[in-house]
C-alpha cells in the first residue's frame, strides 16, 4: 500500500515505514503528525484518486528530527565589467518516518 501526498508545495510517494524529508514543519521531534492533503491511494489494484484529495484520507507520520540541506553555492559573474557576486543557501527540512496509510 502506498499514497502520493503533498507538503510543501511539493508531492511525494509514500508507504508504511519510509522515511523522507519534507519542507520545515512546526512540530517538536517526536511529535506525531497527520498529512490530510492526500492526492492518491493505492493498494494492490485498488487505486483511489481525489479530486483534488482523497476524501477521508490520512497519512501519520512521527517527526524525527530537523535539519538543513547541503550547501547551494550560487555565483553571478559578468565577464570584463568587474562584477561578481556570490551567495549560499541551505534548506531547512524536517524529516519524518510514515506509521500509518488510512482512507
């Protein structure tokens, strides 16, 4: 069994125990967390599609930790005109373990 699931503007492909790393969400480590933006369900043959969400689908999950991406380096440089410019970014996210598919 496995769901497709949207967080952070972004969707990912779910199924008990997977552990993935979504935008920065507001919960404590070790906190349970309920995702109800669920697009997709599927088990087995049985496929269930929301329009745009499946109705009374949940997907739980435990928050096991916070962190930041690795280092983006983006650099701007123009050729003969004495311009550089140089910036870093790092994303943070929050990883979670999926426990539970219901719907």
């Amino acid at each position: 069994m496995y769901a497709v699931i949207k967080s952070g503007g972004k969707q990912y492909k779910v199924a008990t125990g997977d552990k993935l790393r979504v935008e920065l969400l507001d919960n404590a480590e070790g906190d349970t967390v309920e995702l109800d933006s669920v697009l997709m369900i599927a088990d087995g043959d049985a496929v269930k599609v929301g329009t745009p969400y499946v109705e009374g689908g949940k997907v739980a999950a435990v928050v096991k930790g916070h962190g930041r991406g690795k280092k983006i380096e983006i650099v701007k440089f123009r050729r003969r005109k004495h311009h550089r410019k140089q910036m870093g970014h790092r994303q943070s996210y929050t990883e979670l373990e999926i426990t539970s598919i219901t719907g």
